[in-house]
C-alpha cells in the first residue's frame, strides 16, 4: 500500500508592537523678562518655559480643565497640552487587561492596548513584553505554553510540532520522525510503503 507525504506549516508567533506614551517635563525658573506665549504680554518675575516657549505660570495651562500646570508633568495631544489626570481620563488608551487608563508603557497586540504588567501568557502567566506570542482563541500565549497546550503532537516522538510537519498516514510527523521502520533513514519519496501504519522506504518495502 502507498500514503503521499506533504508538509504543513504551523502558526508562526506573532509581533508585539512596544510603545510608550510621550511624556514631557516642565522646566521653571527666573529669566530676564520675556513675554508670555499666551497672552503676549511681558513676563515679570517667575517664567514657565515648555515646549521651547515662554509664559505667564498662571497661563500655561491643562487643555481640558484649563488649570495651570506648575512644576508638574505634562501630555501632549493633538496639538494641545494636557495635565496627567485630564490625559489619562480622556485621552489614554485603556488596558484590555484591567480597563484602566495607561499613562506610561503601552503594549499594543491582538488589536487592543495593555498594561505591560498585564500583557502575559495565558499560561504560565509571565510578562510577555514586547517579545513574541503566540494566539489561541483572542489570547495570547508563550511559545512554550503554546506547544504544550495546543501544538499538535508528533506521531514518531510524541513531541510538540513547532516548526513545519510532514502530514501522512493520517497523522503529523517531524520532518527528522518521518522514518523507514527498518532502516531508520528519513522517507523523503513523495510515495512510500506502508507496514504496520509505519512508513517504509523504497529500498526496504
């Protein structure tokens, strides 16, 4: 009897895209007088200096609640600056994981934004980072996880099939299982003798 071996590919892991939310620093101090961004009037006395600007403190303010920021960090979106409570209630994206806002590293995969703490195996549950995954099901998973929960299983050796398979006698081999019985030579013929639901190579059939 003869069985037709053909070679099928396994899911590849994916990419994590790492990026950070930007977050700029105020400087503040005393300088000559200047004249205020804001209002264009002249600066006398204490100076706020962002974003290579100048500006009353009372004028260098939140986008959104319009409070001063002082000595304080700060956002930029959309062409505006916004103070952190305002940033991350309107503007930050929200972790999948926990649903609260992310103001620092941002993790984006599988279509949605994590916390970098929260971006971990389905499994083990350790921090994938901006490493590699695996998916299953919408979650995401370590590659070792990933074989032992769900890769299919080498008829020859009983292991997890990571890389691409030879798929014949109605099961998924390792390219270097997929063995005569006899010889032990790997059966790399597009047809083969079968004995025992075992490939046989042409020299030993």
């Amino acid at each position: 009897m003869a069985a037709t071996a053909r070679a099928g590919s396994s899911t590849q892991p994916r990419s994590v895209l790492d990026t950070r939310c930007v977050t700029l620093t105020m400087s503040t101090k005393v300088e000559s007088p200047a004249v205020c961004n804001s209002c264009n009037s002249q600066i006398n006395g204490r100076i706020v200096t962002a974003l290579n600007k100048k500006w009353h403190p009372e004028h260098f303010t939140c986008n959104t609640c319009r409070k001063p920021i002082d000595g304080a960090k700060f956002h930029q979106h959309d062409g505006g600056v916004h103070c952190v409570p305002c940033f991350a209630a309107h503007h930050s994206p929200r972790c999948h994981g926990c649903g609260e806002p992310i103001t620092d590293r941002v993790i984006q995969a599988l279509g949605v934004s994590w916390h970098a703490h929260h971006f971990v195996c389905g499994g083990c549950k350790k921090e994938l980072g901006g490493g590699g995954f695996m998916e299953q099901a919408g979650r995401p998973y370590c590659s070792g996880c990933y074989a032992d929960k769900f890769a299919a299983r080498c008829n020859g050796c009983g292991s997890a099939i990571t890389d691409k398979a030879i798929i014949a006698l109605d099961a998924k081999w390792h390219r270097d299982c997929f063995t005569c019985m006899k010889c032990r030579n790997p059966v790399t013929d597009a047809t083969f003798s079968v004995m025992d639901n075992k490939p046989l190579c042409g020299k030993c059939a």
